[in-house]
C-alpha cells in the first residue's frame, strides 16, 4: 500500500463517518437512508455518459454488491434506530476488517506478509476498543448489537464482491457509477410506495442534508474502490475502518456521547497498525 492509496482510503473514511453521522442526525431513518440512495443513483445515472461501461466479467459482481447493499441499508437503520451512533456505528464497521482478511485469503488468494498482518491485527485491536468502549456502563442490547453485527457481515461481504468486481470492470469510476445506480432504486422504490404521493412533501425538509450525505456517500465509496485496483482487500478494508475513530469523534462532538481515555488507546493502535501497512507496502 502505498502513501497515495493510503491518503484516499484515509479520506473515505472521514467522508464515510460524516455521511454516517448524517444518516444519524435525520430522525426518520426511512427518509434519511431514500434521500441518501436516492442521491447516489441520480449522482450515478448522471456520471454514467461520461465513464468507461464496466465491463462483461464485473456484472454479476455489480449485481450481487448492489443486493448486499440493499441488505445493508435496512441493517444499518434497524442499528441507527435502536441503538447510539456512538455505538452502533463502531461495532458495524470493526466487525468487517478480519472477516474481509478471511474471505480476501480464501477467494482472492490475497494472504498478508507478517507486517501487514501485525498492522490488520493491531488496527482491528483498536477498532474493538472502540466499539467495546461504546458498550461500557449500560445494559447491552443485544437488539441493537445484532443488528449492528449483521451489518459488519453485510460490509465485510460487499467489500470482497466489489474488489473483485472493481479489478474485473476495467474502470473504477465505471463501476463505482453503474453500482450506485442500480443499488439506489429499492429503498426510494419503497418510500414511493410506503408514502403513496406524498414521496417529495416527506423528503422536502431533509433534502438538502440527504442529498450532502448521497454526495458524501458516492465519494467516500469510490475512493475505496479505486483503491482496491491498487493494494490488497484487507489492508484497505483496516485502514477504512479508521472512520470508526471519526465516528467516535462525531459521536462526542455532535451527539454529546463521551469519547474518554479508552478511545484515544485505541486510536494509537490503530495508527500504530496503519504505520505497519505502509511499512508492508
């Protein structure tokens, strides 16, 4: 990995926590997560005349991401919905890093070195402290906590589709456009149904904020994208988790949820894990 894929990987974190923490802050999770959706399909119809067509080989990989996306949304709602951003997000995110090690090792035959495999380790070290730090103190719930787990799995399994997909498409900006595209139709499709005509009188307040974070959302993913054209799966998938980390901060910040001396250790992991990534690079 090197320092650039780094820095874009280091950005689609931020942008990722900031269109989060936007999902967050609209209280009806629904109108949120159409206009987010919504925002990416249009950003990506309208990128689509200008890109390079992905490819034959990276469809069915398109297509499977853009289901598992859709799980993914209505999983991220349900742990948006009950539990704290401060909680729920950092469990989502920290679960995917070692999984994606795992199927990026069985189905990409991508097996980190011993420094890149010290620093995935070390990073995801302080992505679980993070996460563990967001349950201290309270009585889990376990619903919340689910859901937040299945959404790990749910991100663990597109970022292994869409690695795959992406070095197949021939194009990144292809793929990434024709992804939000198609994946963005469902949750706005249901919203027109569940609102029946009152679809823009619904989504008119928020739509300002919904469409930053879509706009967010579109940019975050595609510098993730672009950046599994150029070093293996696992690694990235660490590093993007630093967005816990930004989360946490928004968490403190926005949302007025303690950070505390746990989450800095956990953030000297992490960093410590990034400099032995690039150290494997």
């Amino acid at each position: 990995m090197t320092p650039l894929v780094a820095a874009a990987v280091l950005l689609a974190a931020v942008t990722h926590a900031c269109w989060n923490a936007i999902a967050h802050q609209i209280t009806d999770k629904l109108v949120g997560f159409t206009l987010i959706a919504g925002g990416g399909m249009l950003i990506g119809l309208v990128m689509v005349p200008f890109v390079a067509f992905p490819k034959a080989a990276a469809w069915p990989y398109l297509v499977g991401s853009a289901l598992i996306h859709i799980a993914y949304f209505v999983l991220l709602m349900r742990s948006f919905r009950l539990g704290d951003f401060g909680q729920a997000y950092p469990i989502a995110r920290g679960t995917a890093p070692l999984v994606v090690t795992l199927l990026a090792a069985l189905f990409a035959h991508e097996v980190p070195n011993g420094w890149a495999a010290a620093g995935i380790a070390l990073s995801c070290a302080g992505l679980t402290g993070v996460a563990l730090w967001g349950l201290r103190g309270r009585r889990p719930n376990w619903a919340a906590i689910g859901a937040a787990l299945a959404t790990g799995l749910t991100i663990a399994s597109y970022t292994l589709v869409d690695g795959l997909g992406v070095r197949a498409s021939g194009s990144s900006l292809g793929y990434i456009a024709w992804l939000m595209a198609v994946e963005g139709i469902a949750i706005p499709a249901y919203a027109a149904t569940r609102w029946r005509g009152q679809l823009f009188t619904v989504l008119r307040p928020f739509a300002g904020l919904g469409l930053l974070g879509a706009a967010l959302s579109v940019a975050a993913y595609g510098l993730v994208l672009w950046a599994q054209t150029k070093a293996e799966l696992a690694p990235i998938a660490a590093l993007r988790e630093s967005s816990i980390i930004v989360g946490a901060a928004i968490g403190a910040v926005v949302f007025k949820e303690r950070f505390g001396a746990p989450r800095i250790v956990a953030a000297g992991l992490l960093v410590a894990g990034i400099g032995l990534m690039l150290h494997a690079g």
